[in-house]
C-alpha cells in the first residue's frame, strides 16, 4: 500500500455536484493498493497513520499526532499512486489492484483507522470521480510505501 498524507487545515470531497466529506484540522489521505498488500500492511499503515507525529506542539515542533490532537481524516482511494511512468508519456497503471482486492482492503484501512483513532474516518467513494480540495498545513505531506517499511 502506498499512502500521500497531507496535513490539512481543511479539506474536502466532491462526488457529482455533492460534498461527501469535509474536516478541518487533520489528515487527508490518498491510498493506492497493489495485488501484493495484504491485512498486515493495512494494520502496519493505519497504525503509522494515527500515530505520525506531524502536528505542532506548544513550541511549535512537529511532535503530536493525529490521535493526540484528535484531529480528522479523510480517506481517498486513489491507484494512480501505483503509476508507472518509465516508458513513454502516457502512464500504466496495471500496478494497480483490481477492485475485488482493493475494495476490501480500503474498507478493511479506513475500519482500522477508526478503530485507532476512536472515531469516524470520512471518506470519498471508491472508483468514483471526486473533487478532492485541501488547504495543506505547512505544507506538510509525507509519502509512505508499506514495501519499504522492511
């Protein structure tokens, strides 16, 4: 699983003229699945997700976490993360889990954020064209790949 997080002060999703999901201070967050992911690399990265220390302290130091300020999120599929780039100037995307594998693990990554942070996680839809909009805080973003986490 890869995984763009941006600190937001706000963000929010925009599916077919509606909003279907806005937060303020917290965390959007842009995950792409491959065929290889598996329940452990959701565990692993919903676990670094709450628990990332990119939000300011008192003096101004990127010390607490998403969990610590009990700031929001939401979460955005999103397989052009597994992109591939290397030939030409039209990307491939055949990286990219099909959805009767990437559907359950998203799922199975926002259920294990929630259960992290104690609370909802917002979402956009999965497969669907979304206006994604954010004001990055900082501008903090921090890219995680679970294959690298060895």
């Amino acid at each position: 699983m890869k995984a763009v997080i941006q600190r937001v002060s706000h963000a929010s999703v925009v599916i077919e003229d509606k909003e279907v999901a806005k937060i303020s201070n917290g965390l959007l967050v842009l995950v792409g699945i491959v065929n290889e992911d598996t329940e452990e690399d959701v565990s692993w990265l919903s676990k670094k997700v709450a628990n990332l220390r990119i939000f300011n302290d008192e003096h101004g130091v990127m010390n607490k976490s998403l969990q610590q300020i009990e700031g929001d999120v939401i979460v955005v599929s999103q397989f052009t993360l597994h992109a591939s780039t290397k030939k030409g100037h039209r990307p491939s995307y055949l990286a990219a889990a099909k959805p009767d594998i990437a559907i359950p693990l998203y799922k199975a990554f926002v259920a294990a954020l929630e259960n992290h942070l104690g609370k909802r996680v917002q979402t956009g839809k999965f497969g669907a064209d979304m206006k994604v909009s954010l004001l990055n805080d900082g501008p903090v973003t921090i890219i995680i790949d679970t294959k690298d986490r060895i």
